[in-house]
C-alpha cells in the first residue's frame, strides 16, 4: 500500500471498496504478452494456449483470453502459466503451487500501479528461469499444514508462507513428485 498518496494516516475506509480506474492495469497484458514471448525465443520450452490447462488457477475469475504456459524441456525446472482476467489483471502460476494475481487487489485504498505491478512480475520471471524460486508444502505431524515459495535476487527477496487445510495440503502433495522443490535454472535454446 502506497503512504505516499494517502498521508501518514492511511485511506479512508471507503477507498478499500473501491476501483475507481481498473483499466490503470490494462497495460499488464501487454507486458505479461511480451515477457512470454521472449521467454520462449529465450529458453528451451514447449508453450501451449488454452482453457483448462491448468483449472485450478481459471477457477473464481473471468478470463480475458486463454491461458498460455511455458513449461522448460528440463523437468527439474519450474513451470509458469499467465492467466489473464478481464478486471485486467494477471493470475501467475509459478512452479508448481505458487499462484499470485497482479494486482493483488486492484482497489483504490492500495494503490497498485501497472509500473510498479510490471517491476515485480518481471522480477518473479527472471528469478524463476534463473533457478532462484522454491517452494514447499510443509505438514507437521501435529498442528496445521503451510505452503510456502520463495524468490530472490540481488535486488529483492519474495515470500510467502500461508496456512493450508492438512486435507488440501495432502491433495496436493499426492499429486506426485514430493512436497518441496527448488527449481533449476530454465535451458536456454541452443
């Protein structure tokens, strides 16, 4: 959330209700559009484009267009998948369980710019084809189960640890492949 804008006291309550310009965000598709792009001429994967390619992260939102993913011919490198809504925003899925929506909010009192939601998107794809992104479910043998990533690079540090319900946290783990990864650099094409 922005300080700048609204003073040292914060918004008021009614601009957390509040998208007063959304197409502010329109220019992310555009960006969103370029960066997959270059990341294919960049890197040794294979793209496809369509609903139900991944319909967890399709689920609860109105898509503008299909998705598009990016999966690296190297396993041991984490997938991505955009998804684009018609708010606009994005909805990223990174690796394997990591999805975050640019904006994370879009409404008036949080102030997200398209510039400033670009900065981070393009940070998140350098350090995902770079190999600096890992994530994990953890499920204790006692108390609640957590999923987390992380992201990093000279210029910043991403993360994100939340709670998970144990039965989803086991769903998800079972889909195969083990509760942790830490994704290798993408290939670059040859």
């Amino acid at each position: 959330m922005s300080r700048h804008r609204w003073g040292a006291e914060g918004p008021p309550l009614e601009a957390y209700s509040r998208v007063t310009n959304a197409e502010r965000f329109a220019p992310l598709h555009v960006v969103a559009a370029e960066l997959l792009d270059e990341l294919e001429l960049k890197f040794d994967v294979e793209r496809a484009q369509g609903y139900g390619l991944d319909s967890e992260l399709e689920e609860g939102w109105k898509p503008a267009r299909p998705p598009v993913t990016l999966v690296p011919r190297d396993v041991r490198a984490g997938p991505l998948v955009v998804g684009f809504s018609v708010f606009p925003g994005l909805r990223i899925r990174f690796g394997r369980w990591c999805m975050m929506a640019f904006p994370a909010c879009g409404c008036d009192a949080c102030d997200e710019t398209a510039e400033s939601e670009s900065e981070q998107l393009k940070a998140l794809f350098e350090n995902l084809t770079a190999g600096r992104f890992r994530e994990a479910i953890r499920i204790p043998a006692h108390g609640g189960a957590s999923k987390e990533w992380e992201s990093w690079s000279a210029a910043g540090r991403y993360a994100q640890v939340s709670e998970l319900d144990r039965d989803r946290a086991r769903q998800l783990v079972a889909g195969g492949g083990g509760s942790s990864y830490y994704w290798m650099p993408w290939p670059r094409r040859k």
